[in-house]
C-alpha cells in the first residue's frame, strides 16, 4: 500500500490473543465450516498466519495453529513448515498406521509445560482448502504428531488430557536442560490393543 509522500506501509497485521489454559473456549467442539471460499475464512486464515507467526517470535516454537486458540470456533487450523504452509478447512484423520511413539508435546495455550503423549506415527489426512478443493496427506511422525495435536484443539481436547506413562509433565525449560530436542520424539512401537 502506498501513503502520503511516497510513503509504503503493509498490510494491517492482525495477531490476536492465543486462549490459554482455563479459556472455556479451549473445551468448545467447533462447528464445521460452511463455505471454505468465503471473505471469513480468508480473514481467520490470515490472523491464524500473522498471530503463529508473533507467537513463534515470542516462544521460539511452533508449527501450528488451531483457530479456537484465537477464539474462533470453527474446524480451521493453520500450518506453517517452512515454506509448506495450509490452512486447513474442516480437516480429519481419515486413517492411522498400526504404530504409535511416545511424544512431550508443547502447545502456545500452555507454553512452559510439556506433557508426554502417546499418538499414532502414521495418520491420513482430508481436509479442504480456501479455494475449495479437497486434499489427503499421508503424514508420519513429527507431522503426523502435530495434526492429532490441532485436530484434537477443534474437539476440545488438550494434551493435558491425555498424558502417557509415569511422570508425564514436565516444565519445559527444566526438561531442555536435561534432554536433547531429538529426546522430544520417541521411535514408533507396535499399538497396543
């Protein structure tokens, strides 16, 4: 955009506030999206994008971004990898592998805490995009982990709900001092039934 003397400026940012831990809205089961194409959708797909990209800068983590954590409640969630980036309308595991690893996972609605959760290593996700199509994913491990994390958001489930083994939480700057980052994930095992 352009302003007065040849002046430049972007685009209004919208980071908004990422709900933490105790926010009702964190326990919502969100509402399908309607009509993935509409001028709303584009709209939370840009404040998933810029309120990610603040929150990544403030906590030096994240991928994701679950549109309940910026008090939406709808089945959108938004990941940024790299250069890989989707907003993900109404998204769903269609399928798992038979193996799950162990994981301590972190989320931005409680980000000194991690909590070791167990998930599936493979997974197979639908989901549509803002120009309406449909797209699977075959998903493994780190990105496998973290779509069950955010699908999990757009049913009102936590991390917290389901920790694994003993002494499953964990502050997360004590954790680092004693672990490795490739300590985070743990190798794929057999499901046990």
């Amino acid at each position: 955009m352009r302003g007065g003397k040849g002046q430049f400026w972007r685009a209004h940012m919208t980071a908004r506030r990422i709900r933490q831990l105790g926010d009702p809205i964190l326990r919502v089961r969100c509402t399908p999206v309607e009509d993935p194409k509409s001028p709303a959708v584009r709209l939370l797909s840009d404040d998933l994008r810029d309120t990610l990209r603040t929150a990544r800068k403030k906590y030096d983590m994240g991928r994701a971004l679950a549109a309940p954590q910026i008090g939406a409640p709808v089945r959108v969630v938004l990941v940024e990898i790299g250069k890989f980036r989707a907003t993900m309308i109404n998204p769903e595991i269609t399928d798992v592998g038979a193996e799950d690893f162990q994981v301590w996972d972190d989320c931005f609605s409680f980000p000194n805490l991690l909590v070791r959760v167990t998930r599936a290593y493979k997974a197979t996700l639908r989901y549509t995009d803002l120009k309406g199509k449909i797209v699977t994913m075959d998903l493994e491990g780190p990105m496998a982990e973290l779509l069950q994390h955010e699908l999990d958001h757009l049913d009102g489930i936590l991390a917290l709900d389901q920790p694994s083994g003993l002494d499953p939480f964990a502050n997360k700057a004590e954790w680092e001092k004693h672990h490795k980052p490739t300590e985070r994930y743990g190798p794929p095992r057999p499901r046990e039934v």
